[in-house]
C-alpha cells in the first residue's frame, strides 16, 4: 500500500480533529476533498473544498452560476430528493425572507425577460424554477405567509442547483485513477453520493470510515457500519479468530470503563424516571412489574435509514414513527411500559419530522435522559441499526434490531434478536435466556483485535500504532483485490 494515492473525503469539526486516524495510513501522498476546510491545516495544496450537503454549499460568487442548467437524471432526482427532506426538517415554522431576497428574484425576473425561448424540459435552471414561481404568484392572491415559504423553497431550489455545480466542477477536475483508494468519513451526504457515481464509473476502490461501534475505535469497511461490514462478510471467520486470555482481560476492562463513566449521577425532573425507579426500588415484585421497553430514535438523515435498501422512510414517512408504531401494535400497554426519546442529531437537524407525542398517547416521550440511565433502567431495547446496539448488549439488555447491522444474525446467549420486522423477532426471542457474558466479550474483543480500528484514546491503553496500521493495510489490500476481480 505504499505506493498508493490516498483521497480522504471528510467532514473535520473544531474539536474533532481526524490527523491521529490519518497518521495511520502508508501512501506516496494523500489529497483532501472537505466539506469543513480543516484539511488546509494539514496540507493546503493538497485540499479541495467539497459541500457535504449541497443546498449549503459555500460560494464566493453565486450569480455566475446562475443561467447554467443540469440535466434531471435519475441521480440528480435522488441528489434533490435527499436535501429537500433534510431542508423541510431544519426549516423553521415561520419564514421571513430579508429585502436583499426579493432584490435577487427581481434580477432573476430580469434574466427571464431577457431570455427567448423555454428551457428544455430535461433540464431544470435557476430561470426556470424563477418563471414557475413568478406565474403561481399571478395566479394565486395568497398570503404574505404563504407567498415567503414559496420564496423560500425558491431559494432551496437555487442553492441546490449552485450547490451541485460547485460538487460536479470540482469531480470534473479530479485525477481518478484505479491505483487509489478513497477514505470517506461517512456515505450519508448528497455530496458523497455524488463522488460515489464518479468512483463507481472510474472504478476507483473506496472505503467508508466512521465511529465504530466500540468508542474508540473506527469502522473502516467497502461498505459502512450498516450493511455488509467485516465482521458480517467473515462472520464465521471472525467467530474462529484466535483470542488471548490478555486479549479478553483487556476487552473487560475497557467495557467496564465504558460503563463506569457513562452512568450519570445527575438527577431529574421528569417524572418517568421517578415512575420508572418505583418499578426497580418500590416494594412491587419485580416479576410482578411492567416490562420497560426502550425504543432508540434513530437519527433520521443517515446513511442506513432514510435512504437505504430497505426503503424505510420513503413518500415522506418518518422511519421512526413507523417503528414506534411495531412496537405499540406488538406490546400490549397492559403488560409493557413504552419509552421513546429522539436521536440528538434529529432534534437539530429536522425538528419539522420529528413524531408528535400527541400520536402515541401510550407511550412516554423523554427529552433529558442520558441514554446510559435510560438502558440501565430498561428490559428490551428496541433500535434500528445502530452503535446502541453494542451499548444495549453491554448492560445485558435483550435487543431488537429491525435491520442490518455488524452482528448479522440473532444470538439468544447476548440477547441479541434480529430481522426485518419487529413482530416476528418478538415472537422468536427467549425471554429467559441466559445471558453469556464471557459470548458478549469475546465478540467484543475479536472485533477490537481484528476489525475496529483503535485510535488513540484513554480507553484503549493497549493501542499500538504499528498493529493499527496493519489491520487498515489489510483491510486496503482486500478493498483493492475486490475491485481487480470486479
């Protein structure tokens, strides 16, 4: 791998900083495409400016790009698809559009004008979005409220149109070649998926790195942490994998650390966590009690739900709602207590989407729990693909999951249950099936020792560097195999 190009395609934030997992590579010279501009830290000839999500790209000068127009393929579809869900969800209830907005739909009327004839149908532009506005407002006498959210998806289309041109110059003015490797931080961005049609049709290899399952680690697979990882593509293997006594002691120690440090000692107000400790503390036999379910809101704009293989979440649907709504139609209330807290990144990404508590009055909503209290205090846990998958096995909790993900098939010994359908993994799992801890931290530490990567972290006082980057080398080699005989 030493004579490889390495492309890293990244989102690096102000107290994220990637260099120690870059350091690990070994490469003639590795080049940058970014959608934060932290790369110029590292090598400023070498970095390019790539948007992550394309209706907020950043432009210096907007308005040359404003008369091209983009062909409406299939992908382009998926590309717009994709940020106008993300863009409904962040967009506020009430929309105020500032003066300098109108002055700019006014130099686009003039555009309009001055054109004379009508845009191909094939093709969508900045005019043509302007004319189709500009005749629904002669149209319809609306109100005020009305006519700026119309502005405002205006707005959205013109971004996403700049946004996309800035993405495809700089892919049109990239060297691919089959002698590299891509390192994508993530797949789950319109941008990304872009690149992966560029990569895809220059057959160039790629791999897709983010957080592992594991804090500390980092997945590093074809394929991402949900869908077709290592450890499913060689599951029996892995399960063969040679483990040492050390190896174990030390994967304990870190899961012990994991525990020990994320169980808060803050205290609440909510009242659910004073119902729920009754449950645990009060005189009530605990066979007697109701069964506390969890169910973990996923965050809804990732590379594994809301646009995957399943086609969870599409016609507008919220994923999450659909899986809160299995677990009311598979419990009964009587015999369960329902808990539902959202992803952290939903409330800030697509507050417009979230579900409304008013839609499941059996159910209790909770906003500030820490995910570890609300585990300790839960019996199942209810997910989607997800690292809360590994933190809910970790409190010997039995664990649905409705979907792909890094443990392919359900194990009755670590209580871990999963499928495509909530109601026949309900009627398949043993409720009193003993839980094998010893199971539970082999796994663990295989995966730490043969397909996690380690970064330098507190937890893994064991890191070392060299092993590191010859399980990212190996992982590289086999990428590249895969691609020759493709």
């Amino acid at each position: 791998m030493k004579n490889t190009n390495i492309h890293f395609v990244g989102y690096m934030l102000e107290k994220e900083d990637k260099a120690p997992f870059l350091d690990l590579f070994d490469c003639k010279e590795k080049f940058f495409l970014e959608a934060s501009k932290k790369a110029l830290l590292y090598n400023d000839s070498q970095a390019k400016y790539f948007p992550e999500i394309l209706y907020r790209s950043w432009h210096k000068k907007p308005t040359i790009l404003i008369t091209p127009s983009i062909l409406m393929t299939p992908l382009v579809k998926k590309l717009y698809q994709r940020d106008i869900k993300h863009f409904k969800g962040s967009m506020p209830n009430k929309v105020k559009v500032s003066k300098i907005n109108f002055h700019m739909l006014l130099l686009i009327y003039t555009f309009l004008a001055l054109r004379k004839r009508e845009p191909e149908s094939s093709k969508y532009n900045v005019l043509k979005i302007a004319k189709e506005y500009l005749s629904n407002i002669k149209k319809h006498r609306e109100k005020d409220e009305i006519l700026q959210k119309k502005l405002v998806y205006f707005l959205f289309r013109v971004k996403f149109i700049l946004g996309y041109l800035a993405a495809k110059k700089v892919l049109d003015n990239t060297v691919f070649s089959k002698d590299d490797i891509y390192i994508l931080w993530g797949k789950s961005y319109s941008s990304k998926i872009l690149l992966l049609d560029y990569l895809s049709q220059y057959k160039v290899p790629y791999v897709i790195a983010e957080y592992g399952e594991v804090p500390g680690t980092i997945s590093f697979s074809p394929h991402g942490i949900f869908g077709e990882v290592f450890s499913i593509e060689a599951w029996e293997t892995l399960n063969k994998k040679e483990l040492t006594q050390e190896d174990l002691d030390y994967t304990s120690e870190i899961l012990d650390t994991i525990k020990s440090n994320q169980i808060s000692t803050r205290s609440y107000d909510t009242n659910l966590y004073f119902l729920m400790k009754h449950f645990y503390n009060n005189s009530v036999q605990k066979e007697d009690r109701k069964k506390t379910i969890y169910v973990n809101g996923a965050e809804l704009f990732s590379s594994a739900l809301y646009f995957n293989r399943w086609n969870i979440g599409n016609h507008g649907q919220n994923p999450n709602k659909m899986l809160l709504e299995q677990v009311v139609s598979t419990f009964k209330n009587t015999d369960y207590m329902i808990i539902y807290k959202e992803h952290p990144m939903s409330m800030e990404q697509t507050k417009k989407i979230l579900i409304n508590p008013s839609d499941f009055p059996t159910v209790n909503f909770i906003k500030d729990m820490n995910i570890h209290d609300i585990m300790d205090l839960s019996d199942i846990i209810v997910t989607y693909p997800s690292k809360v998958v590994i933190t809910a096995l970790q409190y010997e909790k039995t664990t649905f999951v409705v979907g792909d993900f890094t443990i392919p098939y359900s194990i009755p010994k670590i209580r871990y249950f999963t499928g495509n359908k909530l109601e026949d993994i309900a009627k398949e799992f043993i409720v009193k099936s003993n839980y094998d801890k010893e199971a539970f931290v082999a796994f663990i530490a295989r995966m730490i020792k043969y397909s996690l990567i380690v970064i330098d972290d507190d937890l893994h006082t064991n890191s070392n560097h060299d092993i590191e980057k010859s399980k990212i080398n190996a992982i590289l080699k086999q990428c590249k195999l895969q691609y020759i005989k493709s």
